[in-house]
C-alpha cells in the first residue's frame, strides 16, 4: 500500500567508511581499505558511482583516523590536472576530474568505532528529517543492475525503510543479518516481520541475507539513540531495524528488495581478486587481451 502524501525525493546518501580494513594487512596499514583498486578506481570511487546513477547528489562519508585519502581522491587535484591538459592528455584528464564532479561531498568522523548503528547516528546532524541511504563499501553492485534505483522506487512506493536482500547458501546464513518474510505484490519485494544478526543456521527464519544496501526513514535515528550494544559490543544497525520492522507505528515498515544480479564482495581477499577478474574481463578496453591470457593461465594450471 502506497502513502497517500507525495513522499519527498531522496537525494542524501551516507557511506560507513570508518574501517581499520585488517584483513587486508599490510596493505591498509597506511592506505584506507576504500582505496585499493578494483582495477584502476578505488572501490569506493563504484560506491559513490552508483549512489550519483541512483539520483543521489548528496554524499556523507563517515570516516575515522588515517582517512585523508578518502577526501583527497574526490576533491580537485589542479596540479595533475595542469600537467594532464599541457600533455594534452584529454582521456586521463577526464578520469581525474570524474571522480570530484560525481556529488556533493562531505565528511564527518566516526571517532569511537562502535559500530554500523552508531556510525549511522553520527550522520543524522546532517541528513535531518528526511530518508536516506546507506550504502556499504565492501558490496560492489554492478551498474548493470541498479539495486539502489530499485530501493528508492520501493520507498517511495511503501514508506518506511528499505533492506536489500540476496540468497544465500544455507549454510553461510551464520555470517550475515537474516530476514524473516512475507510476500508482496511485487515479486521482488517482500515485507520484513523480523531481523536476527548472524543466527545459528539452525535458527536462521529464512536464507535471505541482509546485503549492505539500506534506505531508511529518519525515525531509525531516534531508535538508534535508545539501542543498547549488541553482539561485539557495538550498536547494530539490524537491531533498530528489528524495532522498526517490530511496530509501524515508530518509523512505518521495513521491506526488502530481492537482489538476483551481480554483486562483488571486496570485503574479503578472495572474492575482492574474483571481483578484479570480472570486471576486467568485462571491460571492452582490458577484456579481450586479458581473457586471452586468462585462458591460457588456467589451461596451464589445470
């Protein structure tokens, strides 16, 4: 059922980047996890990407210590740019400038690392009284099948929050945030009735795994500031999720969208080179020559 009062357009979007990226030590240990290359952008460069194809002009980054870089990377760089224009050298000048042209950016430091939740509160100066979106960096989604356009047009429809959703293998459930669910009219969006954070598999009410992509209503602040730490100590974001889901009458419903296409996880080691792979394997300027070689390397091994 769709809100009888026009719901205002989401143009804020909010990005955690306050990590200490330790899986991918040693090379994180000066450089920010956002910032390794998923061939030749920084993976946070796909984030910001898709938060701009999705309408949103208004990026928030909540950051931490040894962050600069993050900042440096989507701001002006006039003294490459100089060098680049007298090479005459128009291609690259554009990749340059590509990246501070994509939003409206700012940046606000976590401090406490306490968690998604509380690095999710620390925007609400900003993002005031209206929706929002969070979008996690380590989940690359391809622009080819816009998930956050989805999320925006699901929210606007139904109100209230919005949680991307993938299937996952029974038997990986343990490590994500789970949905318990009831169907909809639209076939890819399904109302949430309960959130359990990384449950046994046993328990697990279903194999839809929460997936780091969120639209929320302004109200998951004010829960946000009642909710008490929860696994690991830190405040989750699934918990205040789990309070809204519990009761529409605090910040309207929470409903999920059914993700089916291509995601990459540049969270973890492996799949972060899988995701290398793809995407280079993709690209009309890179693909040829490197499946060539590609081929011949695992004909080779096998």
């Amino acid at each position: 059922m769709s809100n009888s009062a026009t719901p205002r357009p989401i143009r804020k979007a909010v990005i955690p980047a306050a990590g200490l990226g330790t899986r991918f030590l040693p090379a994180t240990k000066a450089t920010p996890k956002e910032m390794l290359p998923v061939v030749d952008k920084p993976a946070i460069q796909y984030v910001v990407e898709e938060a701009a194809g999705a309408g949103l002009s208004d990026v928030l980054m909540i950051t931490g210590r040894n962050k600069r870089a993050l900042e440096d990377h989507f701001d002006r760089n006039y003294e490459l740019e100089s060098a680049l224009t007298k090479k005459g050298d128009a291609d690259r000048l554009a990749r340059v400038q590509e990246s501070s042209d994509l939003a409206t950016m700012h940046y606000v430091r976590q401090g406490d690392p306490r968690g998604l939740g509380h690095a999710v509160l620390c925007a609400a100066p900003h993002v005031g009284n209206e929706a929002f979106a969070v979008l996690l960096g380590d989940d690359l989604i391809d622009p080819r099948d816009p998930l956050l356009a989805r999320m925006v047009e699901v929210q606007q429809t139904y109100g209230g929050s919005v949680v991307a959703l993938m299937e996952v293998d029974p038997e990986q459930i343990h490590l994500y945030g789970c949905a318990a669910v009831e169907a909809t009219a639209d076939g890819d969006v399904v109302k949430i009735n309960g959130l359990v954070e990384k449950p046994a598999t046993e328990d697990a009410p279903s194999n839809l795994a929460i997936i780091g992509r969120y639209v929320l209503d302004p109200a998951v602040f004010e829960v946000l500031r009642k909710t008490e730490p929860g696994r690991g100590g830190e405040i989750q974001l699934t918990d205040a999720l789990q309070t809204l889901a519990a009761d529409e009458n605090v910040g309207g419903p929470v409903h999920g969208v059914v993700f089916k296409g291509r995601r990459y996880d540049t969270g973890d080691r492996g799949d972060y080179l899988k995701a290398i792979v793809r995407l280079a394997a993709e690209r009309a300027d890179l693909g040829p020559d490197f499946k060539t070689w590609l081929r011949g390397y695992v004909a080779e091994e096998m």
